[in-house]
C-alpha cells in the first residue's frame, strides 16, 4: 500500500496513543505496546506505513540515540559519582561487562559466528531498561539498602552500554571491513580506539561551546532550541566524521552537567518532544521486524536470552563482592537486571543498517527478545525485591 507519510505519521501518533491506553491498564511496558503495534501496522500485517517512513528509521534512530546519550551523559555528573559510591559503580561496571563477555563468548565459541558479530550481540546485551525497574519498585513501594543500590545500578547501566557498544562496534566495523584480508584483532582495537577518542573529543569540545551562552537563555522555548540544536550538531558532525553518535552526545552531556554545576534546564527543556520521538522510534523498531528471520530466533535467542541473564547476574555477583555490598545485595542484585528496551533497540537499529548481511538476525533477535525480557524483567525483579526483604508487607501491595 502506497500511503502518503503524513498520513502515515498520523496513524503512528493515534494508534500508538491508544495503545498506550490499552497497555496502561493491563500493566505491560510502553515499549512493548509500541513494539507490538510497529509489528502489526508494519508491512509484515497490515502495511499501514509508507516506505518513506520506513527508510527513514535509521535517521530517526540517529536523533533518539543522540537525546537519550545526552540525557545518560547527566549520569556522569562528578556531585553523583561521589553520592553512588564505590558498590554501585562495582557492580554496574561488573554487570555489564559480565553480559558482554559471555554472549559474546558464546556466540563464537558455540554458535560459531564471526567475531565482529559476536562482539555487537555482546555489546547490546549490556543494556538494562531502568524503566521496567523503577516501575516495580514505584508500584510495590520498595524501601531499603537493596532498592537504593539498584536505583543506583540501573541510572548508570546504559552509560556504560553505550562505551561498550561504541568500542565494539568500531572493532565491529573494522574487522568486518578488512575481513578479507584477515585484519588483527590488535589492529582493529586501534581503529575502534580512534573512533572513540574522536567522539570524546568532539563531546567535550561541543560541551565548552555549550556553556559559552548558555548562562544568557533564560525562557522555556530558548532552553529549548539551544539544547535542540547542540544535540543535532553534535549528532551531524559524528556522522559526517564517522565517530560514534552515542558517545559524542553522551559526552556532550556529561561535559554540559559538569561545566554548569546544579544548572539540569537544559535536560528537561527536551521533556515536551521526547515522548513522541520515542513513540515514533519504537513503532518504526517494531515495523522493521522481519518475519523471514524468525526463523533463526529459536537457537539465537535461546543463546541470547539464557547467557545475557546468567553474565548479568554473575558479574552482578562479583561486582556487589568486590564493592563490599551486603549479602542479600551480592545474592539477588542481578536479577533485578534482566530488562531490556530502548537503548538495546536504538543499538541494534544501529547494528542492522551497518552490518546488512547480519543486520536482520541481529534486530530481529533483540525485538523478540526484548518483549520477553519486558514481560518476565518486572516478575523477577518483583521476586528479587522480596527476597532482599525490601517489600515489606504483601498484604498491603498492590495486586499484580
């Protein structure tokens, strides 16, 4: 079906706002609702969206990456750093590291599939989705040591996904280029290393201009298309350069927290267009869903979903022991990290349009995944929370 964009861009907002009132009630994740419905209007089913709309994902992909970096880059503030202390930052770094290496283990060494495939598979996997936390947390009213320190874990877990995935897809990127030619694994780190010194440097060269004017913004609009239009620059220029867009904006970000102490204007000014941004990302995520590469979703996303689980919760593990945590923090932290969205989306739309050959295994195993891990992500971090004792009386919650 031939639809004009527009219309196609209406249908997107309307139906996804009445999804969003049906996936509300039944207490299903917003991006699972929204990825459910990209599927359903996409052109696997009905066909509702134009092809314009559809070719124009990885650019829209490029703009949310670029916002949702900016916002992780607040993480990096130094005041939080100090106020996290050193059990969070061991556990998260442990955590993350823990999934990249042993999917990216795995799917080398027993799926046997390339080594730059198996580097993206193991980057992505780092991502936790801190909003399917914060709402079990929020809805079961979790009080404590153990809720505090995981609060504190899933705020910073993405920041280091996108380092991970930003230096493993530039070795990505250079092995498979020079795979032909059988390029060193040693050779290839040095190109990723360029690529992300280039974005530190851009981020935090945008971050000083940033500070420049921004003490002279003072209306609602200003913030605005100020924090707007730094975003896009810094998005366009790694682009052009061919650095890493997350970490140039997550940079970006981090520099502006820090340059301009106790000043976060800039990180809500954006709040009014995120929303529909994000909708029209995960809709266009689910859309590209390929119903041909499914098929390889059975040993794929078995792989996938069982190792990243198991490395979470085991450099979780080691992380919590290295930082001294308590002992029902070291036993259950990780299983409060199994869901997974949006920054693993944005990083496998990513993956699919550098890598077409593989692209489709990769997007299409994260999506699935994904809406698993969505469902069975707030069950057990419910499960975690009440074993570490921070839910105190079940009488008194809310039905599930």
């Amino acid at each position: 079906m031939h639809l004009d964009p527009i219309l196609s861009l209406g249908i997107i907002f309307l139906t996804g706002f009445i999804v969003s009132r049906i996936i509300d009630r039944i207490k299903l994740p917003a991006v699972t609702g929204d990825l459910i419905l990209g599927i359903i209007i996409g052109e696997e089913f009905l066909n509702l969206l134009s092809h314009k709309i559809l070719s124009s994902s990885s650019f829209v992909s490029n703009i949310v990456l670029g916002f949702i970096a900016f916002s992780i880059g607040q993480n990096f503030s130094l005041e939080r750093f100090k106020k996290i202390g050193k059990t969070v930052l061991f556990i998260s770094v442990f955590e993350a590291a823990g999934a990249w290496v042993l999917v990216t283990l795995a799917f080398h060494l027993l799926l046997h599939q390339p080594l730059y495939i198996a580097l993206v598979f193991g980057a992505i996997a780092s991502a936790t989705a801190p909003a399917a936390t914060v709402m079990v947390i929020k809805e079961y009213r979790a009080r404590g040591i153990f809720t505090s320190i995981l609060l504190g874990v899933v705020a910073i877990d993405d920041a280091w996904c996108l380092i991970i995935f930003s230096f493993s897809l530039a070795i990505a990127r250079a092995l498979s280029y020079h795979h032909v030619g059988g390029m060193m694994l040693l050779e290839a780190m040095g190109h990723g290393l360029i690529e992300i010194a280039g974005a530190f440097v851009l981020g935090i060269i945008l971050g000083f201009l940033f500070k420049l004017f921004a003490k002279q913004i003072r209306t609602e609009q200003g913030l605005e298309i100020y924090t707007l239009g730094f975003i896009l620059i810094a998005i366009g220029i790694a682009i052009h350069l061919h650095l890493s867009v997350l970490l140039s904006s997550m940079v970006l970000g981090a520099t502006v927290v820090n340059t301009l102490k106790g000043d976060e204007r800039f990180f809500h000014a954006l709040k009014g267009i995120e929303y529909p941004l994000y909708l029209l990302f995960f809709v266009l995520a689910g859309a590209n869903l390929e119903l041909e590469s499914i098929k390889h979703l059975g040993v794929f996303g078995s792989v996938y979903l069982f190792t990243r689980i198991l490395g979470k919760v085991l450099g979780a593990k080691i992380g919590a022991f290295l930082g001294h945590a308590p002992l029902n923090v070291q036993r259950y932290i990780g299983f409060g990290l199994i869901p997974q969205a949006g920054v693993a989306l944005g990083v496998a739309l990513i993956a699919k349009n550098d890598f077409p050959a593989y692209g489709g295994i990769i997007f299409d195993t994260i999506i699935g995944t994904t809406v698993i891990y969505e469902i069975i992500g707030p069950v057990v971090t419910k499960w975690a929370l009440k074993k570490a004792g921070d839910i105190k009386s079940a009488a008194t919650l809310p039905n599930t």
